[in-house]
C-alpha cells in the first residue's frame, strides 16, 4: 500500500541532520498532525536515534497496525515539525509533551515507554 504524505521529498530542507532514524506515526507523516508527544528510548540499532514521534491522537489500536508508523529520518520529521529540534540532543530516557494551545513541549516525567 501506498502512502500519500503530507510533504513531498522535494519539499524536505536540512534542519536536523545527523541525528539518524526515527520512529514516527502515520498521523504526523501522512495527517499533517503536529508532534505533541516524543520520547527517546536506547536505540535498536546503529541507524536508530531512539526518538519515538506521536501525535497524540494514536489509540494503542492505531499503533499496533504497522501500517500506521514507519522509520524515518529525524530531520524529515523536523521538517513536518520543527518544534522538536530544540530536543533532539536529549538523552535517552527523555519524554516530551506539548498540549493543545502550547508552542513549547515540556518534560514528562511519569511516562514509561
């Protein structure tokens, strides 16, 4: 099954480099949701930064369907949303949100992946 994405590749700039792979869901990559909910596990492998991107509209349902996130580049989710830069040096272990109304994503500290 294609996905049709909000962004096109052409549409990708440089903001976050470097970084490596990311987990990120369908809502944020193919829905256009803003990023309201990232956390940094140790990472699965060489590739993997560990950051994990929700939108927070992601059911456990939603997530258990693979078709619904995929691996990805960080920087092409800072593309889809660039509030997350600011982060992307946090340690593993890191979990941030942002609510409805905010712009700044503040730390959660009783969430457990």
């Amino acid at each position: 099954m294609d996905k049709s994405y909000k962004l096109d590749s052409h549409q990708i700039m440089p903001l976050a480099q470097g970084h490596g792979a990311c987990i990120a869901s369908g809502r944020i990559t193919v829905e256009g949701l803003p990023v309201r909910f990232m956390y940094r596990e140790e990472p699965d492998h060489s590739e993997d930064s560990g950051w994990r991107f929700l939108s927070g509209a992601e059911s456990d349902e939603y997530m258990a369907d693979g078709r619904n996130h995929g691996a990805y580049d960080v920087n092409t989710i800072a593309n889809y949303d660039r509030s997350i830069i600011p982060y992307l040096k946090s340690p593993a272990g890191s979990v941030f949100e942002k609510v409805p109304g905010e712009t700044e994503f503040k730390a959660v500290t009783d969430w457990q992946p």
